[in-house]
C-alpha cells in the first residue's frame, strides 16, 4: 500500500483520543499503545465506550480530539478513498458475525479476496486453508443460519484472516457463546496471534484474559482507568 | 466479473420488481420510438414534396424572343432546376380547351386569346429544401420580362408548419419519456441499493472501494434499460407486423410509411444508456 510503513513498533496507538455524541463524552483523553504482535484485552462494563473505541479503530468514524495510529497508519492523514486500502491491514470480528445469511461459509470467506481482486484459483486454495485453521471445512458449502454460534463466530474469524491483516479487533467476539465454544475462539486467536497478527479484543468477560499475561486495559464511562500486564 | 454476477445475481433474486421495471421501460421507450417513426416519415415525406410541386412562370404580355431566352437561360441555370419547358399562349389555350372538354363554349366569348405564354419549371427531387424553392422564386420574380410565379405555396407553408410542429412535439415528448425511463432506473437501482444496505455495511468493513461497491448497480442498471429496450424493440416488431403492414394492404395512402430497421437495434443500446445515467444519478449522492 503506497504511503504506508510497512515496519512500525505500534500497531495500534492512541493519544488523548476524545469522542462525543449529543454532548455525551463515549471516550474521554484515551491513550494506549498496543505493540507489532501483541495480543491485549480492552475490558470494562456495558457502555464503557469498548465499541466507540473499535469504530474509532476500524475507521467507522473518526475522533473529536486526539490522534489514532493503526497498521502504521495515521488516521488523521487519511482521505477518504484510502479507508478501504488501509482497511484491508484491519481484520474485524463482531459479537453479531455479520455474515452474509444468502452467501455459502465459502463465498462468505472468499468476498473478503474478491473485492481485492484475487484470482479464484487463489481464493479457493486461501478459503480451504482457513477453514481448516478453524475446524471447519466440512461446513463450506453451508449457510450461515445452518450453522450453531459458535461456528458462525469461526467463520468470520475465518473471513478476517484470509485476507492476512496485520492487525485484528474482536469486539466481544465470544459475547453470545458457551464455555466450549469459548475456549475453542480463544484457541484460535492464540494460533493467529503466533503468526505474528497483533490483536485487540473487547470483552466484559474476565475469563477471557484472566491467567493470560497479556496486556488488559480498563475502560469505564470513556476513561481509561488503568493497564496491566 | 463479480460484479456481473452480483449484478445478475440481484436481477433475478429481484425478478418481479426488475420485470416490472423492464416492462415500463419498455412501454416507454415504444412510445418514445413510436413519436420517431412518425416524424421520420413525415419528414421523408415532405422531403420530395418540392419536386411534386410545378412552378409556373407567367411572362409579361409582348416579351421579345431574345427576352424570353434570357429568362429561359437564367431558370435553367439555377441549380435546384430540373426542367423548363416553354409553353406558348396557343398551346396553353389548347390544353385548356381540352381539360374544358364539352364547357369549352365559355372560351367563345374571348375575342383574342386570354392566356399568357409561360415557363413551366421542374424542381430537383433531391436536396432540395423549400427555402431553395422560395428564394428561386423570388429571383424569378425580380425578373423583368416575368409578370408573375405561380406555385402551391399555401400547401408547401401548411405542410411545413405541419412538420415543424410535429418536431417540436416529437421533441418535447422525446424529452419527457427519456426522463421517464431515467426516473425509473434511478428509482429501482435506489430501492435496489437500500435492500443490500447491509450487505454494503459488510463490503465496507472487509476494504471494498466505492467503485467495488457501486459497479454491481451500474451493471443492474444497464440489465434493465437493456432488457427494457430488447421488450420497446419487440413491441415495435409486433407494431409493425400486427398493424402497420395490415394498414398498408388495406388503405393504399399510407403505403410511404415504413420504420427504419437501425430503431430496433437502437433501442436497447439506448436503454442501456439511460439505465447506466438512472443508476449513476441514484448513486452518485449517496453518502457510504
């Protein structure tokens, strides 16, 4: 991508970042700084600005104050018809899937090549190969209603790495699953983090990043409260 | 290639709202091609109408030989001219006295002959414009030994405003229809692109650019103004073998009417054309 640094120490950072809505303050002065593959938690309770901060990330809107650096992008210097190329760097995971329901699991995954323009041949070959990483190959030619939650959670975990990003942002991605289907996400994103993806994930479930050693912070009414590690 | 397929694909998982549309695309455009064949006819028509018309050119009373082989000289030299033939008061009597045939008594109470000796001049069947006639008439007219030009200029003045009318018509109910079809590209492609709103939201999260995102619609676009102009060509065909060819077996006076072949292939291309601008229109302020 022309303009954008390939090698950065900080995949995600954010400095005295502000955003209101209506004269609500949702995030207030935050700054964080989340390292080339790292895998870190943003937790704290329902409307601590944990979804703000993500649609702040992914591009979806941009901040009253402060500066937003992510896959060694500026978000400020962005214009707009580079959102898309820079968004191809970010790969999103959501509690709601937002899978396609009229698309098989294969050409849920494979829209994320097409629209970069890769070859079929390629597409099947890269789909194949991440079906396999979550367990699912036997589902594609499903559709997304056919599968339990936990499935469909694999395959847009599936859809947001084909594509190879370098950065990851699950927001709550484990909010509607059972223990097991927990534990099997959370396998997954390990996998993908060894890869050298860093990764940022939303949750209010202290299970999640307990006993992890990994970078948490603490989000509360749009304060960043604390960090640990 | 994806976007065709997304293209067709919407197409026929929207089938009843795209037949729809196709269908009143259609219809217009029919009546839009209708206006055009009868102003091309109309103009074909009146396009030899100067070469049916003979202009008669009166020669004042004891114009000398060599006075009437100047004005004979001058007439054939104009280029819109095809034939001038000189015809002498007798011979203008005679013909009267035979058109009169049994009421020719009417002419014994002349003592001399009545008539004039005159020109009768041909005009060119083609490129010939009725301003060329008029402006040929008017140099005739300035002429010294001509007293007078007779032609149908009332008929040529009345079919003329009838023509230019016609345009203007054809033109205005061109404008409207043509808006008409765009309206309703613009329309389906709108409701069209609301209805995969959320698919959108998800193309715009995995990278996709603005054209990625729009080609799909122009593509759908085009579908329907193409598929609309195929059905406006098909009533066309039907108009023609259905109607038109019966009314010209049975009423001989309509036998100049014809519809030029290069309507029916225009018609989808021109389809085309507004379904891409309808759907061009409908995107090209949204905000996504």
């Amino acid at each position: 991508m022309r303009g954008v640094p390939r090698v950065a120490r900080q995949m995600i950072e954010l400095e005295n970042v502000s955003k209101t809505y209506g004269g609500h303050a949702a995030l207030s002065n935050v700054s964080l700084k989340v390292e080339r593959g790292d895998m870190a938690f943003i937790t704290g309770p329902s409307g601590a600005g944990k979804t703000t901060l993500f649609k702040l990330l992914y591009l979806a809107e941009k901040p009253d104050e402060g500066t937003i650096t992510i896959a060694g992008c500026n978000a400020a210097d962005l214009k707009s018809s580079s959102i898309p190329l820079v968004r191809r760097n970010i790969g999103v995971v959501f509690q709601d899937f937002k899978l396609l329901n009229n698309k098989t699991v294969y050409d849920n995954i494979a829209l994320t090549l097409r629209i970069r323009g890769f070859m079929e041949r390629e597409i099947k070959e890269r789909v194949h190969s991440v079906l396999k990483m979550v367990n699912l190959r036997h589902k594609v030619d499903n559709y997304p209603l056919t599968l339990s939650g936990g499935e469909q959670q694999r395959i847009t975990i599936a859809r947001s790495i084909v594509g190879e990003p370098t950065v990851m942002l699950a927001d709550e991605p484990t909010g509607n699953l059972d223990e097991e289907n927990e534990k099997e996400i959370m396998r997954i994103f390990k996998q993908i983090n060894t890869k050298g993806t860093t990764i940022l994930i939303a949750t209010h479930n202290r299970a999640l990043y307990k006993n992890t050693a990994r970078k948490v912070f603490f989000l509360e009414g749009g304060i960043l409260k604390g960090e640990e590690e | 290639m994806f976007s065709l397929r997304l293209a067709l694909q919407s197409v026929i998982k929207e089938k009843w709202m795209s037949l729809l549309s196709m269908l009143s695309i259609g219809v217009m455009l029919f009546i839009l091609v209708s206006v055009a064949v009868i102003v091309y006819n109309v103009e074909k028509l009146t396009a030899r109408l100067p070469e049916r018309l003979t202009v008669m050119v009166i020669l004042k009373d004891g114009v000398t030989s060599e006075e009437n082989k100047a004005v004979l000289a001058a007439i054939k030299a104009e280029p819109t001219v095809k034939v001038v033939t000189f015809v002498s008061k007798e011979k203008a009597l005679d013909e009267l006295r035979r058109s009169l045939k049994k009421d020719d008594f009417i002419l014994k109470g002349f003592a001399d002959n009545p008539l004039f000796d005159s020109f009768d001049v041909k005009i060119k069947s083609e490129g010939v414009r009725v301003e060329d006639v008029k402006r040929l008439i008017q140099k005739i007219k300035s002429m010294k030994a001509v007293d007078d030009v007779e032609y149908g200029e009332a008929l040529m003045d009345s079919v003329y405003a009838l023509k230019s009318g016609l345009r203007a018509l054809g033109l205005s109910i061109g404008i409207v229809f043509v808006c008409s079809v765009t309206f309703i590209c613009y329309t389906t492609v709108k409701i069209l692109f609301y209805r995969h709103k959320e698919e959108i939201e998800v193309y715009k999260l995995l990278g996709a650019t603005r054209w990625f995102v729009r080609a799909p619609f122009f593509i759908e676009g085009s579908i329907i103004g193409i598929f609309g102009g195929v059905m406006g060509s098909g009533m066309l065909m039907g108009f023609y073998y259905y109607f038109l060819r019966k009314l010209v077996a049975d009423i001989p006076m309509f036998a100049f009417m014809s519809i030029p072949v290069q309507f029916m292939y225009m018609l989808p291309a021109v389809g085309m054309l507004l379904g891409l601008g309808g759907s061009v229109l409908a995107l090209g302020r949204l905000k996504y």
